[in-house]
C-alpha cells in the first residue's frame, strides 16, 4: 500500500466511495490509514452483503458538490437500486460520470433484496437520461461511450426481463396432484414455482417490482401469481 501511495501522481486528499458492498469499499479504511485522507460516502440501509465496518468521515447527498481544484468538480448523485447507498460521481466539466455498480461495461448487475430494488434502480437509470453525459466510468469495465444509448438499452433489457417473468406467472396452471409447473422456460434456471428463494439476479427483485406494481401476488408459502383476476 505505501509502495501505490508513493507512486502516485499527487497526494490522495479524499476518498470518494460509491457503495458498501465488499468488492468496493473494505480497502477505503486501508487508504484512509495509509494516506490520512478522509473517507466520503454512505452507509448501507441494510447489513446483508455490505462491508458494515465502512464509517465515512462525510456522509454525501444527492446534489452535493466536491471542489477538487479549479476547473475540477464532482457532482454527488444518489443512484439507489443496485445498493440503497450507491452513489454515482459526475465530472461536471468533463461531462464524465463514474458509475461504480450502477452501470458497468458488458454486463448487468446484480439487484439483491433487500438492499437491492429493481422498482428503484430502473427509476435511478431513468433520472440519468436527464443530465449531460458524455462519458461512463464504470466500476467494472473501461470507458463508455454513447452514454445515453447505454442507459435506454438497460432499461429496455430489465423491462423485457420483466415480462419474461410476468409471462411465465400468467402460464401457470394448477394440475391435480402435481403441484404448480412452469411453462415460460428461459425465464430461470430453477425448478419449481417462482419464490423468492430462487435469489437469481431478477426472478426476486422483479417479482418484488410485480408486486408493487400491482401485477403480482406472494403467498406464505414462496409461491407466486399473477395478481387480480385469471388472465
């Protein structure tokens, strides 16, 4: 650690984190010790998954501003989903974003209840479309360009996961003594009716979502249907 430090173009003045999850900040504390730099960021709603040691010597809000030089400005935008206390960092004068686990290159991520929420992370990639962008930074991955194209075409493959899903519960059918069977394969890879314990990356967050959409219904049981009247 003091080997990178000394090697560094400039003195670390602050340690910006963008979520708790433990690919990302346990290493905060280390640089923080090594360097005396303060640490910034926000503590998980939810200990599940989350490096519960993190303790920020600034907690930041959305709308925060961090003025690192002249000419050099971080915007701070709330960007919950993926984790409630993820935090996204835009370079106003490059237009450059650094997206953390928002959005990485290649891949999706990851929506874990309960700390993670596929209603409130789609919600967080709609605000997106609304500032300037240029550049992506993300977390995992290299630079992005076509910011925009990047957001709308998250959005549109979470949506159509989501009906994926939600087709699968209207295909549901009660067989006498056989239990509930699926017929709206290449939704999951589990057998078995849809529950939350199935923990795939969009089988439970997106059944929350129907839920709280109105368009599904849980029973005590971890089964799942199409909520309202049959279809």
């Amino acid at each position: 650690m003091a080997a990178l430090l000394a090697a560094a173009p400039g003195r670390i003045t602050r340690i910006l984190v963008t979520h708790t999850h433990k690919d990302h900040s346990p290493a905060a504390a280390a640089i923080a010790a090594a360097s005396g730099a303060p640490m910034f960021g926000q503590v998980a709603s939810h200990p599940e998954w989350q490096d519960t040691d993190f303790r920020p010597d600034q907690v930041l809000h959305e709308g925060d501003r961090i003025v690192l030089g002249e000419g050099v400005t971080l915007r701070v935008l709330h960007t919950p989903g993926h984790a409630s206390n993820h935090l996204c960092y835009l370079l106003e004068e490059e237009k450059l974003l650094f997206t953390g686990d928002h959005l990485m290159q290649g891949s999706t991520v990851v929506i874990n209840p309960p700390d993670g929420d596929m209603a409130v992370y789609i919600a967080s990639l709609q605000r997106l479309l609304a500032e300037d962008l240029d550049w992506l930074a993300p977390g995992h991955g290299f630079l992005i360009d076509e910011p925009h194209v990047v957001v709308h075409k998250t959005i549109a493959h979470r949506l159509g996961r989501e009906a994926k899903v939600l087709a699968a519960l209207r295909s549901w059918r009660r067989r006498p003594g056989h239990g509930d069977r699926a017929a709206g394969g290449g939704v999951c890879r589990h057998a078995g009716p849809p529950a939350l314990r199935w923990r795939c990356d969009h089988c439970a967050p997106t059944l929350l979502k129907l839920q709280a959409d109105g368009l599904a219904a849980g029973s005590s049981s971890g089964a799942w249907q199409v909520a309202g009247p049959p279809q």
